[in-house]
C-alpha cells in the first residue's frame, strides 16, 4: 500500500415513505480511528411509478445512535427534490441531481447514525432514496485539475459490475476529485428509475470505505410520450487521495435495480 485515503464515503440506499412521516432509510458504521471530520452530506430521490398530480422530494437527514458526534448534528434537515406535480396524461422523465451539501461535524470512531428521509408531501407510491455523507481526518481542499482521466461502462445489472481501472500518470501525487455521470443509452422504459452509485478500490492505496453517489438520478416517466431530462450541472466531489505515480484505480457500479435499457456510466478522476 502506498498510503491510506483521506476521504470516506458511505451511503444508504432504499425505499422511502410515503407519507409525510420520518423513515429512516439505513443506518452506517464509521470506521474505527478517527476523530473523523463529517464535511458533507448528500442525498437524492427517484420515483419508479410517478403519479401526474403529486410532487416527490423533501428533506433528508442523519440523527445519531451511539458514539459522539459534535456538534450534537440536530436538528440536521437538507433539500432532496426531483419533481413537481404535471397536468396531463404523462409525466416526462426527471432527473434528480446531487444534492450534495457542506457540513461541520467531528465523529468518533464507531460511531452509528441513522439516515433518514421525509416527504412534503404524500405520495400514491414508493420513492427511492440514496443518502449518504462523505468525511476524512480533515477537509479536502478545492484543487484545480492537472490531469484527469475516465473510465466508462453500459450495462443493465444491478449488483456491482466493473466500469473499468484508471492508471493515474507517473507524475501522479494526489486524487483531488470525482465525478460519476449517469445516462441512459438507449430508448427509456416507463416505469423504470435509475439510482446508483460508484465504488473505487485499489491495491495501490487503501481507499475503502469510498462510496460515491452519480451526479445524476433519473425518475421514471409515465404515458405514450415521455421526454428526454436534462443531465444537469457536472461538479467534481472534491476529495483528497494521497497517491504515487502510475496507481491504479478500480471502479465499480452499483444500481438500485436491474434495468430492461441499458444505461450507461462514464466516472473521471481528477488528479495532480
């Protein structure tokens, strides 16, 4: 190994509530050691079956269950929307971007939080949520872009499928952001989201536990004629990866569900 990674990611992914009720989607460990420096959070929410009159989005959050976390992180209430309510017998697709959020926090080892959704308002059917937050022993400084590189996949699994490795160049010292982009590569089923996330591993550096959310989420669309969404604003999750020249850098996909179209995810790695 040729170090450890100064940024962590972990997420929980699932079915959310339907009412206007808290639900907690998951529940994570942090690792052992720290202190660890909680300095963001992010969230977002598809629907598999949108209905033309209802909104779906609200707030996501994190309570603590065991371990010190200070500040005390609530109340800790962010914004996760992806569409409002359409008139008419279709919905086009939306898509949900990253709502991804700066925060404060200092984290024991082993400490357990709870994350959690709740809608403004209730739906007829189950959203899918995607929460998470990203944290190191300290926080990561926004660097230009030296280099950057990509790797780039189309598939329809769920499970964890292979996007590809990155060899960062010889000159390589330090992995400064990320960015994962979604899309579909092919004509959308209705009634069929796409949520997932990114995992990278090495044997050059140990990076896990680094989970990282697509910079996109798409809904559903429902009716005969359902139109293209937006990709959306491309940002790089900054991240601060201490590494040595010519690394290399597996990637993984995960999505929430098997898809009948392909989609496709390209992930790029900005480095110095």
């Amino acid at each position: 190994m040729n170090g450890i990674s100064n940024t962590h990611a972990m997420l929980v992914n699932g079915p959310g509530p339907i009412t206007v009720a808290r639900t907690v989607i998951g529940q994570i460990t942090l690792p052992a050691g720290g202190p660890w420096k909680i300095h963001n959070v992010f969230a977002q929410v598809v629907s598999s079956s949108p209905v033309v009159a209802q909104m779906v989005g609200g707030s996501y959050g994190l309570q603590t269950v065991s371990g010190d976390i200070s500040p005390n992180p609530s109340p800790s209430t962010f914004p996760a929307y992806e569409q409002g309510s359409s008139l008419g017998a279709f919905t086009n697709s939306p898509v949900c971007p990253l709502n991804l959020f700066e925060v404060d926090w200092t984290a024991a080892g082993k400490s357990v939080i709870d994350l959690y959704a709740e809608l403004d308002i209730a739906v007829t059917n189950v959203p899918e949520w995607l929460i998470g937050i990203i944290f190191g022993l300290s926080r990561p400084a926004v660097r230009p872009i030296r280099f950057c590189d990509h790797v780039q996949m189309t598939g329809l699994l769920a499970p964890a499928t292979a996007v590809g490795t990155i060899t960062l160049s010889q000159n390589a010292t330090r992995i400064t952001g990320v960015c994962a982009i979604g899309s579909f590569a092919g004509v959308r089923t209705t009634v069929e989201e796409m949520l997932g996330f990114v995992t990278l591993t090495s044997d050059d550096v140990q990076l896990p536990p680094l989970q990282l959310p697509m910079n996109n989420a798409f809904g559903a669309g429902v009716g005969a004629a359902i139109n293209a969404p937006d990709i959306g604003a491309i940002n790089f999750i900054p991240v601060d990866i201490p590494v040595k020249g010519g690394a290399r850098i597996n990637i993984t996909r995960t999505l929430n569900i098997a898809l009948t179209v392909a989609a496709n995810c390209t992930v790029y790695i900005a480095y110095e």
